[in-house]
C-alpha cells in the first residue's frame, strides 16, 4: 500500500497565514507579532507541516523548566526563543494553538532598502533546530518582551515615515540581544558542550584511522552534526565558543594533525596518506596542507630528517 504523504501549506504572505489560523489581521501586511491565546482555527492539519515565505522568531513559555547541564541545574522558567528562516519546514508542536507565547513574523520585503536584509543571513541561529532554543533568564525575558512592545507600539500608532526605521532597530536590537544570550548559553553548557566536542574528536578520530577513508571520503559537518544531533550553524558555534574554530576549520585541523602523525612516522607516500584521510585526489590533499601548514607535505616530512 502506497504510503500516505502530507503536503506542507505553504504561505506566501503573514495575511494568509493569520487567516488560515482563524488569528486578526496583521495591522502591517510586512510584519506582525501575533499572541498564540488569539489562535481560533483548527490547526491541527496545519501543524503537520507548512513552510513560510517570512522570518519568525517565536517565545514559547513551553520551554520552561530546570535544564541540567552536567552537575548543574539552570532553572529557566520564562520560556525561550525559536528562530526560522523563509521556506524552512515547520511541523508538530511549532504551530501548537494552546502553546502560550508570542512570534515576530518578518516578511523578507520589510528589510529591503536597509542592511539587515543581507546581514540576518550572518546569524546563525536561524538555522538551528527546534531543541536549539534560546532559553531565557528573568531579565533576559524582561529585554526581549521589551523589544517585542516597542514593535507592537508602533504597528498600534498610526504609521508615518519614521516607523519602519524605528521597528528595524528594534529587530536589529533583538537579533543582537539574541546573540548575547545565545553566547551565555554557551558558556552555562559548557561542561555539556565539552562532552560534544570529545564525542566529535572520537568521530574525527575514528574516520582518520579507518582503513576505508577514500571510501568514506571526506568528513563533512553536516555528517558530524547528524552523528551528533545537532544542527552544522548551532555545531559551528559551540565550537567557535570552545576552541575558536568553526566545525569546517576543527576538521581540517584534526586532519592535518593526523596528516603530520602519518608524515612523521610512516614511510607512506604522499598519495597514499591522502587516500587514507579520505581525499579523492592527492593534489587536494597537498594543497590544504600547504595551506595550513605553509609547507608541502613533503617538506614536512624531509624536516624531520
């Protein structure tokens, strides 16, 4: 039996949207922050899946709770942001009516004619998962709920010249804010994100000692963040907070460090070590080296001699 698939709705305006989920008008057909307590429409088709043609960043109070991390526990009772890009997938519990908590919807076109329109590209955690939450502090909470009025202040007063610059600012502060508190995240999962960065060695470890590396090819983050469970942006960030290095660079550094340890005690070509590693082509293999390095993997090794 030809198994049944579900269609995602797919909404091209914040208008539409609100209508399909029984919610007011949007006060700006661009941008509008939306109370879930005001969904009225049966959503339960919806939320098995709809993709959005606009930014939403969401607090949700079903985030709250102790969140343990390593020996600690984090008493996080004021709920947590969420952030989805245009035309990613949102399904289950993200279009939750008896959720309580409020979402910013963004319609790309609001942003153009400003910087933000190219800059929120370069904050990553619109790419994270639905586990990857933003929790909030008390204080933290009072900021972002702060940001959120001044917003509905202005979509609330009547419209004039100024307005749009002003609800800019007001994203651009939260988008900032968000980085803060995300930065603190870090550094409270520490002990937690140390154990995701020993898991990701233990991978990186076991690939580069494989006998099956041109067979495996190269590791990539986005394999790394599968075996990990973690989405690649929120992965890169947590490493970037660790050890100042991106998922991409920590690899390539793991890579040339085994590459070294091969060079230095094997009498391995050069070809060789590059099939081992995982490189098609051991031009590739020489050139990254190179790169890194600022020697040939033959100069290296000669070094030692």
């Amino acid at each position: 039996m030809k198994k049944n698939t579900h269609i995602p709705y797919v909404f091209h305006t914040i208008t539409e949207m609100n209508k399909a989920l029984g919610m007011p008008e949007p006060k700006h057909p661009l941008i509008s922050l939306n109370d879930y307590k005001d969904i009225s429409g049966d959503v339960s088709d919806i939320a098995k899946g709809m993709v959005m043609d606009f930014y939403k960043i969401s607090y949700k109070k079903a985030l709250s709770g102790k969140i343990r991390y390593g020996q600690h526990h984090y008493d996080f009772q004021n709920g947590g942001l969420s952030f989805m890009a245009p035309h990613q997938l949102i399904a289950e519990d993200e279009s939750n009516g008896n959720c309580e908590g409020q979402t910013l919807l963004i319609h790309p076109d609001f942003l153009r004619g400003y910087a933000l329109a190219k800059n929120i590209k370069n904050y990553g955690f619109f790419s994270y998962g639905a586990n990857e939450a933003l929790q909030l502090t008390e204080s933290e909470q009072q900021t972002i709920f702060s940001l959120f009025g001044n917003i509905e202040d202005e979509l609330s007063q009547r419209l004039d010249h100024f307005s749009q610059d002003v609800m800019i600012s007001q994203i651009e502060l939260l988008l900032n804010y968000s980085n803060r508190f995300y930065n603190r995240q870090f550094l409270f999962q520490k002990v937690k994100n140390n154990d995701l960065l020993s898991q990701m060695d233990v991978l990186l470890d076991h690939h580069f000692n494989s006998d099956n590396g041109l067979q495996n090819g190269l590791p990539t983050v986005q394999f790394l963040a599968n075996q990990l469970n973690v989405t690649p942006n929120y992965l890169s960030d947590i490493l970037r907070e660790l050890t100042g290095l991106n998922a991409q660079q920590h690899i390539h550094q793991k890579l040339i460090d085994k590459a070294k340890e091969i060079l230095s005690t094997t009498n391995l070509s050069v070809s060789q070590i590059a099939y081992q590693l995982g490189f098609e082509y051991p031009q590739s293999f020489n050139k990254l080296f190179k790169n890194k390095t600022e020697v040939t993997p033959l100069e290296f090794r000669n070094s030692f001699n």
